[in-house]
DNA sequence: TCGTACCAATGAAACGATTCAAAACTTCGG
DNA sequence: CCGAAGTTTTGAATCGTTTCATTGGTACGA
C-alpha cells in the first residue's frame, strides 16, 4: 500500500489497455459488459481513485468555480454560499470557498491560488472598489461574476440586491401601518448599502405630505450601537419619541428593542413600530418578533452560478446585471396598533 | 489570447530552456542574475500562471488540505475554520472547505471530492457515528483528524472539547457564588455534548451537600425552546424558582433571559443567575450581558493543522487525542447577589 | 468464401510542470 | 594555452489521465 494505485495498474490487474478502464470511467457504454465488470472489479480490488490533477491536466480546466465572500461567518454569505454550492452541484462542479476577511491581501491570494487552480470562473464580493486584480483576470479571460455589487456592464456581470427598493420597501410599510412621524437608524452613510436603504426610505416618505423622517446616526451596525440609539430615544420623552423605526440591519434594531422594551415605557409596537433588514434568524425570536426586510440570497448564488456558466460557455463576453428586489417580512413589531 | 501561456511558452519567449523557467520559479539561486531578469520579463508579459494541475501531478500530492464541517453557519466552526485556514497559510498549504450540513450524503461527496483533489490530509467534523468511509480513507493512508470529537487513539488523530470540565466549570462558577438551587436546561441527552455538560455539572453539584439540581428537558437547542422553559419557570413562583440556571447553550439561556426579564418579576442575577455555554457573539449584548462557557476555537483549528502536519510528516501512525479545557466568562447575569 | 458493417479494445501522444544527469561555459593557477 | 573545478544551462523523462486513429473480432448477406 505504498502508491496509489493509477489507471495503469487497474488495466494491469484486469488484463485490458489503459484506454478502456477510461472508457469505463467516462463512457461506460462504449465499453462490453464482461469488460466493464472485470475493470469495476479491479477499481475495487485496488481501491483505486481517479487523480483529480491529471484528468485537470489533460482536459486543460478544472470542474471547480472559485467563490470569494467577505465573511463565512456572515448569514448573508452563508446562505449565498450554500445556495451556490447547490447550484453548483446540480451541473457537475465544485465550489472552493475562500474568505478574505474583509481583507484584500487574503482577497488576493485566493485570487492567485484559485488561478493557479484554474478554476473555470470565480464568484466575488470584492473587498472595497473593484481592484485592478479583477481587470487582470477579464483580461486572462476568466470569468467572473461580481456578487452583492453592481457592475459596470462593460466589464463584469453581476448580481446584487437593490437596497434603495428595500429601504422604500420598509418605510412604505411604516406608513401603510399608520405611522407618520419615522425615524432611521444607520451606521456611516458612507456604507453603500446604508445609504441606498435610507434613499428607499426617502422616497417612501416624500409619496406622504404629513410624514416625516429623521435620521439617527448610529456608531456601527451592531446591537450595542442600537441599544445606545434605544437609551437616547427613551431620554427625550414620550411627545418626542418616533412612531415608527427603520434600522439599517436587525442587528441594530435589536438592540433599540432591548432599550425600548427593558425601561417598560414604551410598548413594541403600540407605542412605536420598529422594522430591521436582512431577516437573520434572531429576528424571529425577538421578545418582540422582528419585522424586516429579507434578502434573496439564495436565489442571488443560485442566479450568480447561471450568469457564470453563461460566460463560461458562450465565447464573446455579453456582461448581465441582474438586480433582485427584496421581501417585506411582517411581524408583531410592526402590527397595526387596532390589532395589537 | 486564447490558451493561457505555459512554461513552454515562457522559455521560448525568453530564449531559454524550460528547466531554466523552473529553476527561476522554485530554486531562483541557481539561476543567474541575467537570465533571472530576462525570464521574469517574459513571465510578466506573457501573463504566465503557474498551472497547479500539472505541478501536482508531477509531485505526487496537492498543498491542499481538506476541511468538511457539520455547519459553516455555526459561529463555532466559523472560527475553527478561520483559525485553520490562518494556520495552514503559515506552513504553505490551501484549505479546501466543504460544509456536510449534518448530511451524510454530503459529507461522502466531498471525502470523495477531496481524494481525488489528492489533499495532503482531511480535518473532519464527521456526521453522526464515524462512518465505514471514514475506515477507508485510513486504509488508504489518507492522514484524516477528528474535529470536535474524540477518537480512539488506534484509529485516528483527534481533537475536542472537555464538555464534562465545562458543564463543571458552569456549575462550580453557580455554586461558588452562594447559589444553591441549580436547574440545567438542556435538550435531548442523546446529544453527546448537552450529556457530557449535564454529567460535568452533576459533578459539581455533587460537592456540595445542600446544592440540588434540577433537570429541565428542552424541546432544542433555540432560543424558542429556550424560552418555553422560561415561561414554564415564570408560572411557578418565586419559591418553587431555582436561584441558578446553566444552560447548554447560548440560544438557550438567551430564551430563558427574555421570558424573566419581560414580566418584571424576576431580576437577573437578583433573583436567578444565568449562565450559558458557546460565548457567541450575542451573549456580550444580551439585555443582562450573559456569562458563558468559552470554547477555544482558534487553538482547536490550530491544533488541529499540528496534528494532521505531524501525520503527513511522519511515517508510521502515532495518533494522538488532544482535549481541551473550555473557559469560564464572567458577566453581569451571575454577578455575586451582594455586588449586584 | 469474401466483403461490408459494426462494435470493442488498443496504445501512442498530449497536457504542463519538475527533476536531474549531462553539456556548456567561466575562472583561475600553472 | 591547458586542465581542473566550479557555476549555469539544457532538455529528455516522468507523473496519470483522456483522446482518437488504428487494429482486431464478429455477424451477416451475397
């Protein structure tokens, strides 16, 4: 048990050219019974496993597609990436999945590996602009799909989420619930996707003369930057208090649900309506349970493997961006006050 | 541009030999400072990449190292799975990361994937009971470590989490801060861990003679299930109520903390201490920040990488199981009563 | 019996990198 | 100018698979 066995030694053990124990492999029906079984035989007996590398050499690609997210640990990417991997499964390749943290030296070396690899085409959320790596790979001819980024069609196709239609999305259904006087909680606008959501949120409220909409610097976009939010809004007082309350990501608005809800003054959603984004899975088990705006991530990785394929098949490069809409999730924190 | 260069190319554009390209690329002492310069020239113009494929089949194994887990969603195996990845950078090797989501049928997929990829070795969360397939690869002399589950020492390399110490360390912490009437709530004892936490805190109680220990069977291991226990205990009354909760997780015990907190009938830690186990993130933003069991994750990853080098290496199969001892993280929901 | 199809099996060539023995070139002392 | 010793460069052989033109067999009708 020194080697593995190769395709060699199975024709060997089962007295046929090395020729037909591939046929077996991959064309079993060029291949006569008798044979086939006296091969399968030898493939057992040996335990022999086909090597990956080879068959890679020789076809000139791999049967794998690089997938690059900011953050595994991240429900957004994790549904993408499972989604993706499904997909990826039902046409016959692989995903090899790289994180780069946030961190665009990581970001570049998986690039590197996954080219080495030579992956038939790769799926990234770029860490920050789109580098000058991604132009070096369109120019090496790799396919690649720019996932929860819009692309300049020229050059790349992609997939993302519109986020001003999410940001519309929640504050309209503050509105159609009865509120009037809104509030937004976000981190730095200078966050894309923070400041395309409050845009949303804009737009919905200017469709009504009487409402307004004021907005809530937060610190980040975690819970502990929400509760601080929370505490600042139960100072100023009952006439002062918004009616309702759209927060970049559910994070935050957990943690204002906590300030809200621990003082006892306030009653989610009698006193204020209270809406998050992205749908994660505390959402549901809030003390309250948290109305938000749901991505479609899986269908984002499915869509994002087809656009890939495309590319990989067709010769001439014609770039798609395709843009989902996202679900409005409505639970008891945003219930209509007559209904409880 | 249609085929990507190869080293062939490279050496001809640069007037050279092919073992020259080579030497420049792997041994670049061997090679003259002019030649060096001439072939690294004609590298940057051809866009030339290294073709892994061909590297590996010619050394006989990948740099490549394959991970599977039950679940990349879960924070626990998110951090090993960084932690590896960060350590099989250091020493040169890719990881290869499949995520089984407690499938069998998946799980096969990528051991399958995986040894035809010729990996140096596996790093294995396995689903359910080590599996036959698992026997194979170790027949096949596929250096294979156990995540996350002990292993006899004949067989594989391993390495865990002492689940019994921290179940003990839990108690103890309940115990050495004046509670005397603990509860474990925890879900079905067929799972492994929650049994090996409940026996740990059995231990514990055990050394104290007037400190009795109550079991509260859960439906999960959610934050839902967590919280039917909660309501359940809210309903009994202060007197019938224990004065110290371990849970055995996070999500849990976060259940439990919304059901006391909501009524405002019991205070934590006045009342009751609660204490969880996992430590993830939202432990520390709870609306009592919760104390907590911490697992250490990275050296896990870490470790685990050691162990697999140290079978690649040596020749001979001396395996080893290595546990480790989980943490105690103190914060506000067992603070002492008397210091609030 | 021969010729024509058809089907199965064969095995050399190719993929691209690495290795290594041999060849080619330098340098330097005599 | 020669030979020895050292340094660089060369290029054929190799890894394991797939491909495909060629060969070997079999069946069947004329």
């Amino acid at each position: 048990m020194n080697r593995t066995a190769s395709i060699k030694d199975v024709a060997n053990h089962a007295s046929v050219a090395v020729g037909t124990v591939s046929n077996v492999l991959n064309y079993p029906d060029r291949v006569s019974q008798r044979t086939k079984e006296r091969v399968l035989r030898a493939i057992d007996e040996l335990g022999f496993v086909r090597n990956d590398a080879a068959r890679q050499l020789r076809a000139g690609h791999s049967r794998t597609i690089g997938l690059i997210v900011l953050d595994v640990g991240n429900p957004f990417f994790t549904s993408v990436v499972r989604a993706a991997e499904d997909a990826a499964a039902l046409q016959g390749s692989a995903v090899l999945l790289g994180d780069s943290g946030h961190d665009a030296g990581r970001e570049a070396n998986y690039i590197d590996l996954f080219q080495e690899q030579r992956v038939q085409g790769l799926l990234i959320s770029p860490v920050g602009d789109v580098t000058e790596r991604l132009d070096l790979l369109r120019e090496r001819g790799v396919p690649t799909v720019l996932v929860d980024r819009l692309a300049d069609e020229s050059k790349f196709s992609s997939v993302a989420v519109d986020d001003d239609a999410g940001g519309y999305l929640a504050a309209r259904h503050l509105l159609d619930t009865g509120r009037r006087r809104l509030a937004f909680v976000g981190g730095p606008t200078s966050i894309r996707q923070v400041a395309d959501r409050l845009q949303g949120a804009e737009r919905a409220v200017k469709e009504e003369p009487d409402a307004t909409l004021e907005v809530l610097d937060s610190a980040g976009q975690t819970v502990l930057a929400g509760r601080s939010v929370g505490d600042m809004l139960v100072e100023r007082g009952r006439a002062e208090l918004p009616d309702g309350i759209f927060c970049a990501n559910d994070l935050l608005a957990l943690g204002v649900m906590q300030s809200l809800t621990m003082t006892h003054t306030f009653r989610i959603p009698e006193d204020v309506a209270l809406i998050g984004y992205d749908d994660i899975d505390f959402a549901v088990s809030a003390v309250v349970p948290l109305s938000s705006i749901r991505q479609p991530t899986e269908l984002l990785g499915r869509t994002a493997i087809e656009l890939l394929s495309e590319e990989v098949e067709s010769r001439n490069p014609v770039h798609r961006a395709v843009v989902f809409t996202p679900e409005l999730v409505v639970r008891q924190s945003t219930a209509t006050p007559g209904e409880g």
